[in-house]
C-alpha cells in the first residue's frame, strides 16, 4: 500500500522528545523537551536550535488555522498560544475555578475549537511539572472555544487520555489511554475512536490494541491511517484497526507528525531525539 525510507535521526538535544509540530511557513519542526524544560526548532538549513529556554515544561504542540502555535504547559496547567510575532500567553488554565492537572496533548479542530488531554503526569513529581494536588474529579478530554472563552468536559470516560487527533473528514476523534502504567492489571493500552456531532464526542469502539509498550502521541495522514508511537516505533493502522506497518526506530517513541515540502515526511520524536522518514503512499 505504501512504502517507507529509513528513519534518520535528525538531532538529539532532550531528556524526553515530545510534541512535534510541522510549521510550513518557516518550513520547521518545533518540538518540545518535556523534562528539559525547554523547546527546540529544527529545520534542513540550520539543523537544531534552541526556540524556548523556559517552556514551563511544554509537552503536546499544534497550530491553529492561522498558524499560531498552541501548546500544552504542566508547569502552568493549561494551554498557551504563541502568535507569528512571537508573543506568547496562556489561553485557558482552569475549569469552573478548579486547575487542569498537567495538558498532555492536543488537537485543532477544523471549527477552531481546541481539544486537549489532561492526564496527570506533570503534577505526580517534579520531572515533568511541579508536584501538587489535583483539583479536578478525573482525567478528561477537554474542548476549548477560544470565540466564547467557554471550556467543557468533551470526553469523560478516559482513565488516562494521552495523544489525540482527528479524522481527515472532521467527523471523527481519536484518542490514545495509556492507563496501563497506572494500572497494570486493569489499565487500558488502546487507541480509542469517538464519534462527532457537533461540540458532542460520544464514544464508538476501540480501534486497536498497542504493543509492545504503550499508545503515546500519534498522527493521522490524509487517508485517515493511524500513525501510533510504541516501544520500538511506529506502528500504521487502518481506520478499522488493521494493523499496517511497522517503522521500527532505536528509541522509545513518544509522538510522531507529518510536514516537509510535500506533507509526506514523518517526524518523530523519541526519547533523546528528533527523526524523520518518508512515506511513499
């Protein structure tokens, strides 16, 4: 169905690679440093540099329709957005008074609407955030509409919600929970599939299990294949759960998107490092 190159590693400046994000109009990925505390830019040209001495411990990254980057923050338990100019604040940091837990990753929907994770890893110690108390009941899935400054619990049946991403047609929210590392005999390891309708997010099926290891970030291309980081690479379904290919990389995967000049180069981040490869389809 399709072909893959060999993975290249393109930079290794982390503690934990996290969050890349394909940024055309500057033709660069940036990507976060999670324990580091910092964020990086990579491009062909210039190879790596520092974009964020202090990220307040950055972690999931995405841009808005008018290419503005949006980023979860553990340190200050919300999602910020840095405008082209380079101006940077924070958007939402609570829910009805009460502190998210730690922002993980997130997503853009093609409305605006800016849909995000919460687990609550950046609160459970210092390495990832500052050690503190959760305020709010669970580890959900939230919908920020910046137009009304109104944020709401999208999804409620998540135990530890990590990557998430859309379908090509709008129609549909994938979401990984990785709640397995909490809880190993109950937890789940799975890539999980909400269907849409209108702000509403109401769960379909699992779409597949992850092995070895766990469902991290993830990507969707424009075929609707899953892209899925586990223990030793990438793993591509199908939409149905058909479990594709398998890109093996040296280091524990963390997320993955797509970019480059013709949108069909994977970058990928894991562990220490930054890679890419391409994806003939």
């Amino acid at each position: 169905m399709f072909a893959v190159d060999r993975v290249e590693r393109l930079c290794s400046p982390a503690i934990w690679a996290e969050g890349p994000v394909w940024v055309p109009a500057q033709q660069c990925v940036i990507f976060s440093d999670v324990k580091g505390n910092r964020m990086f830019r990579w491009d062909d040209r210039e190879g790596v540099s520092l974009f964020r001495a202090e990220s307040h411990y950055a972690n999931g990254n995405a841009l808005d329709s008018e290419g503005r980057l949006i980023t979860c923050e553990h340190g200050r338990r919300g999602i910020s957005r840095t405008a082209t100019d380079g101006t940077h604040r924070m958007l939402v940091s609570r829910i009805d008074g009460r502190r998210f837990n730690s922002p993980n990753d997130v997503a853009v929907r093609a409305d605006g609407s800016i849909w995000f994770t919460d687990p609550p890893y950046g609160i459970t110690g210092d390495e990832e955030g500052y050690r503190a108390e959760s305020q709010v009941v669970g580890c959900w899935v939230y919908r920020y509409d910046e137009r009304c400054d109104r944020v709401a619990i999208a999804i409620s049946d998540t135990q530890r919600p990590n990557g998430l991403a859309f379908s090509p047609d709008d129609q549909w929210l994938y979401v990984a929970d990785m709640s397995v590392i909490d809880f190993p005999t109950q937890g789940r390891r799975e890539l999980r599939a909400y269907r849409l309708n209108g702000e509403e997010a109401a769960f379909s099926h699992v779409i597949a299990q992850v092995e070895p290891g766990i469902p991290d970030g993830f990507c969707v291309d424009s075929a609707g294949h899953i892209y899925c980081s586990c223990d030793d690479g990438v793993i591509v379904f199908s939409p149905q759960g058909e479990r594709l290919e398998h890109i093996p990389v040296p280091e524990r995967v963390s997320n993955c998107t797509f970019g480059g000049p013709d949108g069909n180069t994977l970058f990928i981040t894991a562990t220490t490092s930054l890679y890419r490869v391409a994806i003939q389809r």
